[in-house]
C-alpha cells in the first residue's frame, strides 16, 4: 500500500505543478480564465451559473496548455453542469465562493448536481462549499422509508477521473451521496469537509466504486449515512487522518446484492476519529444474494468514542428486512486485521465479527483492542461466528468471548 500511495501522490505532484504554472501565461490558449469577467456569472443567487461555467470549461478542456477556471468569492446558483472530458492539458478549477443548487428535488431530472466526467490531470479547490440545499428532500416522502431515494441528485459526481485532486472543498447538505467516485484511478482528497445533519438519509459522504487509488486524507464528514462507503471493484484505497460522526462509520460494502460485482481488494483506513456514530469500521454483505469477494483490509489506530458498534464485520447485514435473512452470504473475506482500536462503546457489543457459515472468514486478526462500555446491561463483550481471528496484545472485552444471541442487533 505505502509504494501505491507513493507512486500517486508523485504522480499528483507533477499534476499540480503543471496546473499551478497558468498563473503567469496569458494569450490564446490556457491561462485563467474568470467566468465573471470574461463569462458574465454573477454572485446573486438568482442567475443561473451553468452556461458561464460550462462555456469557460469548454475553452479550457480545448486548450493545449493548462488552464485555470476561477469563480471567484460569492454566492451563486447553480441549476446543473456536467463537465466533460478527455481535454488537451491539466485544468484546475478554482471555486471561491458558496454555490447552491436548486432546493426543488423536482427541479432535477437526473441523480445529479456537478459531475466531473471522463477527466485526466484534473484539481477543484479553491475553498468551495457546495450547497445542495438538500433539507426538503430529507422530509420527501418514502425517503424515511429507505427506498435509496435513488432518484435524488448526488452533490459532487467524480466518473472516470484519472489523476485527479479535490483539496479544500466543502460540500454540504446533498439530496443523496455528497460525493460520488467511480471508475477513477489515482485520485485524492485532502481537507474535504462534508456537512449534512445526522437525520439526512442515504448522503454517504464518499461513495467509493469501482476505482483504484484512492486516498481521503486529513477530512472531516458529518452526515446521516456512511461517513465513507466502499463498494465493488474498490481497490487499492488509503484512508487517512478522516474524523466522522454523526455517521454510520467507514464501511465496506455492503456487498453481495447484485449480480458480477468486482472484488474489493486492499484497504487500508489508518488514524480515524468516530465521534457518536453508529457504526465505526465496518465490512457488511448481504445473505442469500450474489458471491463476490473481499481481501486485503485493514484498520488500524483508530479511536472510538460512544459508537454504537465499534468493531463489526455483518454478513448477515439485513437493513429493514428486505434480504433472505435465513441464508448465508456468499461474499468471501479474507486477510483482514483490526490493530489498536480504543475508545468507547454506546452498547455492549464493542466487537461484532459474523462471518458466513458456507464461507468462513480467513486470517482474521485482532490486536490490541481496548473499548470500554459501562451501563445497566454490562460491560463490553465481543462476539464471534464462523471465524477464528488469530489474537494478539491486549483485548478488553476478550476476543470472542460472548455468544451471539438468536436475534442480533441489526445495524444501520
């Protein structure tokens, strides 16, 4: 993992310098180019940015030589962009302001706000926040009922980025996922910052998918899902110094639920802060649903405080009872370790490992562990099913040491 995270922080260096070189050219090609100066937007929160931002991409996207888009301090609307790739040079677009979309969940017809597509050498900075507006969608109907609301508009899309930084940006109060990533490769975000209230449903603030080389550093998300999620065809991921809550933790998966579904493979999470957050470092499959695989996973140095379920891997993950909870996943996990976790527990359970009876968790370590619970039903306990970690430093609760009642807790 250090020699890949190496290797794209490199590769993001050369990207940056050559982004950061538009300062002083000027004339046909690259430069800065200012969407109120040369485009017209204007900071009113009533004219619409999209024509402005979309024209100014498109000069820099056919520029030869790097470019530099700059929105400068304000606030804006913004109805809807799509930027589109491949472009010739490195563009940085540099936010400076507040953007907000429409507060209308009717007033979109795709599940989308901003989308970056089909990009290489690409940076959004700048300070941005990205308002989504998104507190009527909380209270839509059928929402609450877990539908997925799929229909909402997600904040920030990343699809198909090669190369790419998102540094100092804030998206805040999405309809659905404040961001999005697929299919993107060597890709990074440091000091990304995601705000939505604990009662938001479904707004993970980064949905990982199908991406290789993916690093969240030194980020701070508050929101009502997954602080972070991975799902399929994840790999090759660095999570790093991310503090969350409310949340329901960083999570992989869950897995299993559609047909051909990639493996997930080589995640490291390091360094996190779960502050009263369901769930804190999570692996959860579906039962009786589609095989696939999970390997190479680790967490390590990570503090808890008041987390309802610290330490949980859930294959029998059944949220509102819609899965055959009477069968086992067919998700196979394999290498994954859980080094120096402490903090506090909101429940007794503090450790939570339920593995698939016809696919046994594999080489399964648990090393120093030290959560605490205290409350009228005891102190933390650690439960186990079809697996056999391999144990070592100290464990407080023991490993392993309670039984799974015939009805576990299900988890968020």
């Amino acid at each position: 993992m250090a020699i890949q995270f190496n290797f794209v922080s490199s590769m993001l260096i050369l990207v940056l310098l050559s982004i950061s070189s538009v300062e002083g050219q000027g004339g046909g090609g690259g430069g800065v180019i200012d969407v109120v100066a040369k485009f017209g937007a204007k900071a009113d929160e009533k004219t619409d940015l999209s024509k402005p931002l979309v024209d100014a991409w498109k000069e820099a996207c056919a520029s030869t030589s790097p470019s530099k888009i700059v929105i400068p301090k304000g606030i804006y609307f913004l109805s809807t962009a799509t930027l589109d790739g491949p472009c010739k040079a490195p563009i940085e677009l540099q936010v400076q302001g507040t953007v907000k979309a429409p507060a209308d969940p009717g007033a979109f017809k795709e599940p989308k706000w901003i989308a970056f597509n089909r990009i290489e050498n690409f940076k959004l900075s700048g300070g941005a926040v990205f308002d989504g507006q998104g507190t009527t969608a909380y209270k839509r109907e059928g929402c609450k009922g877990h539908d997925y609301c799929g229909s909402l508009p997600i904040n920030l899309r990343f699809d198909f980025l090669t190369n790419a930084m998102i540094q100092d940006i804030t998206t805040k109060d999405s309809k659905q996922f404040q961001a999005n990533v697929l299919g993107c490769k060597n890709i990074t975000f440091e000091h990304f910052t995601v705000s939505a209230p604990e009662e938001s449903p479904n707004t993970d603030g980064i949905h990982i998918g199908r991406s290789d080389g993916v690093n969240v550093l030194n980020s701070e998300i508050k929101t009502g899902d997954d602080c972070v999620s991975i799902g399929d065809g994840s790999k090759n991921l660095v999570i790093n110094g991310v503090t969350c809550g409310p949340g329901h933790g960083i999570s992989i998966g869950s897995l299993g639920l559609f047909k051909n579904e990639e493996p997930v493979d080589g995640v490291t999470v390091k360094n996190c802060t779960m502050t009263n957050t369901s769930n804190g470092v999570r692996i959860k499959t579906w039962p009786g649903a589609e095989p696939g695989t999970c390997s190479n996973i680790h967490f390590e140095d990570i503090t808890v405080t008041n987390v309802s379920s610290p330490i949980i891997i859930d294959q029998k993950y059944c949220p509102w009872n819609k899965c055959k909870i009477n069968e086992e996943s067919k998700v196979k996990l394999s290498n994954i370790s859980f080094k120096n976790i402490h903090g506090t527990s909101a429940r007794p359970e503090a450790v939570k490992i339920i593995c698939s009876a016809t696919l046994p968790c594999e080489n399964v370590e648990l090393a120093d562990i030290k959560i605490t619970h205290s409350g009228p039903t005891g102190p933390a306990v650690s439960q186990c099913s079809n697996v056999k970690p391999k144990v070592s430093g100290k464990q407080n609760p023991a490993a392993c040491s309670a039984p799974i009642p015939a009805k576990p807790t299900p988890t968020a």
